[in-house]
C-alpha cells in the first residue's frame, strides 16, 4: 500500500523524521547527569510511539485517563496523569497502580489521601504560565502535601509560557526560572519535614534549552516528537523535521487557489503562528506528496469544517494528493483515529493507532 490508495484526509507519520526527533530530546536530557526524560504522549497518543519514545517502559506522562489505560495495559506502569485530577475520577486511577495524580487543591488532596488504594500524587506549582499550581512560595503547597502525606510523590510544573520566547537565550531565561521555581518549591517542603521524591518539569523549549537542571530530577516534554510549524518558528526544530503531516486531495481549482479535503476538522483551526513576531502559516502549509517543499509557499488561508482554501499554489489536477504541515500537531492529531507510517517515501509500512477521548 502506498500513500495513493489512502483515503484522504488522514494522518501522515515518518519514521525517520520521528526517530530524529527522539535522538535530539534524548541527546539533551543527557547533557544533565541523573536527570530522567518522562515523554509526554498527550500529542502522540500511540502505543508504538511510546515504544520508542520510552523504550523499555520507561516512565511516561500523558493527559487523559484513557491514555493511563491504554498505556497501563501496554507495560506502562510508571506514570504521571499530569491535569489535575476531581475526586471523581479516583476510582477509575485507583485501578492503575502506579499512575500519579497532580493537584493544587486542598481538598482533592485530602480525597487522595483518605482513598482506600494507595494512590501517589504531585503538588502542581506554577512557575509563570498562570494556569493551574500554586506559587514556590506559597504557604498552600505545605498545606497540600501535609494532606497527602505519605501519598505526595513530589513536585511538578510546566512552563507553557516558553512558547512566548523567540530566541534561544529567552528560553534559556524561561527554563531557568522554571528549574528554579520547581526547585524552590522542593527545598520548602523537604525543609517542612516531606519527601519529595520527583522534581518534574518541562516543555519541549526548556527541555532543549535549559542551561541546568540542577535540582530536577526529570522533564516532561512531548511535542517535540512530531514538531509543527509553530515549534518550527520558535527553534525547537527544523521546519524540515516536522514528522507527521496531513494527507489531502485537490477537490476543486479557483484562481489562484485549490480547494483541498482537509479542512477544519482534519487541520484544527489552531491559529498559532499567528502570534507576534512569527511568520504566519495560516492553517498550514503545503507541500508535495513527498513530504518536500517542493510547490513554493503554499498556505492554507481559509478552513471551513471539511474544506481547505490554498493560495499560492500552482495548478493540479482535482485528484492530485498533497500533504500538511500543522500549525499545532496536538490537536490536528486529535481529530483522526490513526497514523498511517511511512519512513522517507510513499510506502505505508505501519497503521498505529491513537488512544482517543478521555
């Protein structure tokens, strides 16, 4: 089976590209000794994908409680549920031993620790993103690993906010108050009288660009797997090492445009490189069946649900099958059931599928 007998729109991953990716994130996690890499498989979403991301079962993360299944019963038992977690869902964690919790709430932490199974948990600490967690310094970090107890299984943050840097020294800036901050929020409560078994931090910017991890004993990042565009443009990689596009097929011509069968469904309406100081690429870019730049500039400028509008292409053939680059690979994946694999060419070598929904 080659990429012409798919049905379009779907997902395409390349191995080599994928593998490249992995060695790069491996290669700097390993320039800071005694420092673990816990790949986040939010994006992936794959059985395969966490095989070779962390080979031997090594310790992952991931972001729905599907993913803990699915992985769980794949051989992953050490992981970090990393969103926070409603008394609710205890029972349904309780059944993955092994699987960590996080929280920046009292009383969810006190629901943890009266639980009859003996779930883990991390206290969430916000370094600068302002989503969830709770300061270094606030008194309410003590307070939630006192409720734990001997549940609390460390510290945990993550510096979303490097996504806003634009060179490397930003980021270096960024992880090293994300280093610092986790840091600090660990040496409070060792000095209150709590172990703090896991200092995690991580996103796929600071995990590349952090000039120490001292204090930390692992990083999450998960992005950097397959790239997109926007992380192309904020130098976590080459535009070139984008590992997972989007197979699609001219539908109709306009002038000066085609009319593709990937829109916002099969895209994401996902506008991040419209963000200031980047270049922006609209809902994507396109390039030719091989994955090669092959056409010029061609962007998609307009996404209706199951319609793609590229300017700057030159005339195809309704029928002639073309490929996406994303803007923000996360949530592009999310609409599809499966990656059909190529390693460099259009042989599909392998159909993986997504651990999809919660």
């Amino acid at each position: 089976m080659t990429l012409d007998d798919l049905t379009t729109p779907c997902l395409v991953l390349d191995l080599g590209i994928l593998r490249k990716n992995l060695a790069m994130m491996a290669a700097a996690i390993a320039r800071h000794p005694g420092v673990q890499l816990r790949p986040h498989l939010k994006t992936a979403k794959s059985i395969e994908v966490a095989e070779l991301a962390a080979p031997g079962h090594a310790p992952v993360t991931v972001s729905t409680l599907a993913e803990a299944e699915a992985f769980w019963a794949a051989g992953f038992h050490d992981q970090i549920y990393a969103v926070g977690i409603t008394p609710q869902k205890l029972d349904r964690l309780a059944a993955l031993p092994g699987v960590k919790a996080i929280t920046d709430e009292l009383a969810v932490a006190q629901a943890i620790a009266a639980h009859p199974a003996a779930i883990q948990a991390l206290v969430e600490v916000d370094v600068g993103e302002h989503r969830g967690g709770l300061g270094p310094e606030d008194d309410g970090v003590l307070a939630i690993a006192a409720a734990l107890g001997p549940r609390l299984a460390g510290v945990i943050t993550h510096a979303g906010h490097s996504y806003s840097g634009r060179s490397t020294a930003e980021m270096a800036v960024i992880a090293e108050t994300e280093r610092a901050g986790i840091s600090r929020a660990a040496d409070r409560l060792r000095a209150a009288g709590h172990a703090v078994g896991i200092v995690s931090m991580g996103s796929s910017p600071t995990a590349l660009y952090a000039r120490s991890l001292e204090g930390v004993t692992e990083v999450r990042a998960g992005v950097y797997m397959f790239g997109d565009l926007f992380q192309a443009q904020i130098g976590t990689h080459a535009e070139a090492d984008i590992a997972m596009t989007v197979l699609t097929s001219v539908i109709g011509r306009r002038a000066g445009a085609l009319l593709l069968d990937a829109g916002a469904i099969a895209l994401s309406k996902d506008r991040s490189t419209a963000a200031p100081g980047i270049r922006d690429d609209g809902f994507g870019l396109v390039l030719d069946l091989d994955g090669r730049p092959s056409l010029g500039r061609v962007v998609v400028q307009r996404a209706y649900q199951e319609h793609g509008v590229a300017t700057g292409a030159p005339s195809l053939p309704v029928g002639a099958r073309l490929r996406v680059q994303p803007n923000h690979t996360c949530l592009t994946a999310a609409a599809h059931e499966r990656y059909f694999v190529v390693d460099g060419g259009r042989e599909v070598i392998g159909s993986w599928a997504r651990v999809n929904g919660w």
